[in-house]
C-alpha cells in the first residue's frame, strides 16, 4: 500500500444507496452493541481478520483499541472494501468514533451513511492534499 488513496476510486468504492444505512451503538449489560439498522448486528469478526484491535468488542467516546475496532469494522462493513477500510479507520477513528457519546436521554449514537462518507471524504482530502 502506497500510502496514497485515489479519491476518484474511494468514490466508486461506495455506492450512493449505502447512504441510507444507518448504525447504532448502545450498551446493554455492560456491553458495547452496534447495529445497522434495522436490527442487524455489526460484530468484530469480520474486521479482526484485518487488525486485531480489541478481541474483546468494540468501544466508543475515547481514542483506544475498542475505538479503533469499531472504526475499522464500521469503514469495512460500510464501504465493503479492505484497503479503503484499513486506509482510513485510524483517521476515523480520530475524528468519529472517539467523539460518540451515549450520554445523552435516548442512550445511543447514530450514524447515517451520510455522517460516514462526509467523514471518509475529508479523510481522503487530507491524504491526497499536497504537502506545501
């Protein structure tokens, strides 16, 4: 991997119906769940496969291994693309996933494709930004 991502192919990478999908993370039991909407859980598995973070489950609200799981889950099962996932997760983790809370009346953070793909947007900015 070159460091590099071609933000025309990042694009082509995520379809515009994905900005319909909506994720959801509470905590039940002492547990960090995220769902994607509706009620299909997301787990790590799938993204331990790429970075062991935290074999234990995810976490949110702080810049950790918990944090940095989620982050590269979410870009994986979002964007259904490895190297776009694995190219961007610590960036969003920085700027999304540490900044979630729960603490607020309903008890959850949301994120809609939206959220993601502005976020993903910026992040591919700052990589493709030349170094003046």
């Amino acid at each position: 991997m070159s460091g590099t991502i071609d933000s025309q192919s990042l694009e082509q990478t995520r379809p515009n119906q994905n900005q319909d999908i909506v994720y959801v993370g509470y905590r039940r039991c002492g547990r960090a769940v995220v769902e994607k909407q509706p009620g299909q859980e997301v787990t790590p598995e799938p993204s331990l496969e790429l970075a062991n973070h935290s074999p234990s489950g995810f976490g949110w609200g702080y810049g950790g291994s918990g944090p940095s799981q989620l982050a590269l889950a979410l870009l994986l099962d979002y964007t259904g693309d490895e190297d776009v996932a694995l190219a961007h997760y610590t960036g969003f983790k920085n700027r999304v996933v540490s900044q979630l809370d729960c603490s607020h009346p309903e008890g959850h953070w949301r994120l809609t494709g939206t959220d993601i793909e502005n976020a993903l947007r910026e992040l591919s900015d700052d990589v493709v930004a030349p170094s003046n």
